[in-house]
C-alpha cells in the first residue's frame, strides 16, 4: 500500500488537466463578459446614431421616429420608445438585451 502512495506517475496528466480545465473556464467567463460589454456599447451606439438622424429629419419637418428607427435597423437594433419632445427626439434602442437611450435636437 505504501508503495502505491509513493509512486508519483501519472500525476502530470492530472495536474494538466486541471490546468487545461482552469484555463477553458476562464476562457468562457471573459468570452461572455466580453459579448455583454460588446452589445452595450452597441446599444449606446445605435442609441446615439439614431437620436442624431431622427434629430436631423425633424428639423427639416421629416417624422424623426421614422428616420430613426431606419439608423436603428441598419445598427442591427430596436427602438424600443421614440418620441419628439419639442426639437429634439428623445429614444431607447435595444441590441441583444441591452439597452441605451439618447436624445438629440438642433445645434
């Protein structure tokens, strides 16, 4: 029995694979922490794109919710909400669950 306890062989192969196992999970957690902050940051983009061309069209009398939701599809998002508040438009965009609003009007 003390011989078995003694001999060491094959605990490489374990220990890589542990390795190996640590390294693959910290591999997923980064890969969907990254798509997360990804997809936000688009929302926020899409977000401010929109608001910027819905802005536009408004002050030259166009439907800005029209003009915005177009940006929005071609950002690959959702206008969740979109309303003209005075000059301005005021709108929340939605890419893969993540949200971001914005507001734009005249300069």
């Amino acid at each position: 029995m003390s011989r078995l306890l003694r001999d060491d062989s094959g605990n490489a192969t374990i220990v890589a694979a542990g390795i190996i196992a640590a390294l693959a999970s910290l591999c997923f957690v980064v890969a969907a922490v990254g798509g997360e902050r990804l997809a936000a940051h688009q929302a926020r983009l899409a977000a401010d794109l929109s608001a910027a061309a819905g802005a536009h069209a408004l002050a030259y009398g166009e439907d800005g919710c029209d003009e915005a939701g177009r940006v929005a599809a071609l950002n690959h998002a959702d206008l969740t909400t979109c309303r003209p508040e005075d000059t301005d438009i005021v709108l929340t965009a939605r890419v893969d669950g993540e949200e971001a609003s914005a507001r734009a009007g005249p300069i």
